[in-house]
C-alpha cells in the first residue's frame, strides 16, 4: 500500500538539511531502485523553485511499504529527524486516485 510521509522542519532547518542530504537521498534512491517510491520531495519556504537562503519548510515522500508500522518505521530512521531538520512527521495511508 502507498503511504504519504509529511514532514514539517523546524525553524533555520537549512544548514542541517543540507548537512544530511546525501544520506536523506541515499534512502529514497533506495526505495526508488526497488520500484516503491512514487514521488519525494521539500516543501520551498517561499513560492519559488529556487527559495535560496529562505530554506524550505518540509517535505512530501508517498512509497510503498508493507503496512503503516513499517512506513513509520522507515519514516522514523531518516537522516533528517537525527539531523534535528523535521519538527514533526506525519505518516497516513494514501489512495492514489489520479493519475
């Protein structure tokens, strides 16, 4: 089943992530070479693709996994939250309908 992982950073979160990317990407490329990741990625603080020193304010990840304990599971040992970079996390179960 698909499950969407939210993440929301916490305050002058940008130093740590860019600190703990590399190990951050290295576990959704993992989950993408076994064909479960659907779709990743931050949420920029400010409305632009390129938000500079303004950071971003979260992330989206929605994979597959075996149940909801093991999506936090996986969601539980990211990079980020030993980093300090995600304030909070949020896993639900999610229904793709489109496309």
């Amino acid at each position: 089943m698909l499950y969407a992982i939210i993440s929301e950073d916490s305050p002058n979160s940008l130093p740590l992530r860019q600190q703990a990317r590399p190990a951050h990407l290295a576990r959704l490329e993992s989950l993408r070479d076994q064909g479960r990741l659907e779709l990743a990625g931050p949420h920029p603080a400010i409305d632009s693709n390129e938000p500079g020193e303004a950071g971003f304010c979260g992330s989206l990840v929605v994979a597959e996994f075996e149940s909801l304990a093991d999506a936090q599971a996986w969601a539980d040992a990211d990079p980020y939250i030993d980093a300090g970079v995600y304030a909070n996390v949020v896993v639900k179960p999610f229904k793709r309908v489109l496309p």
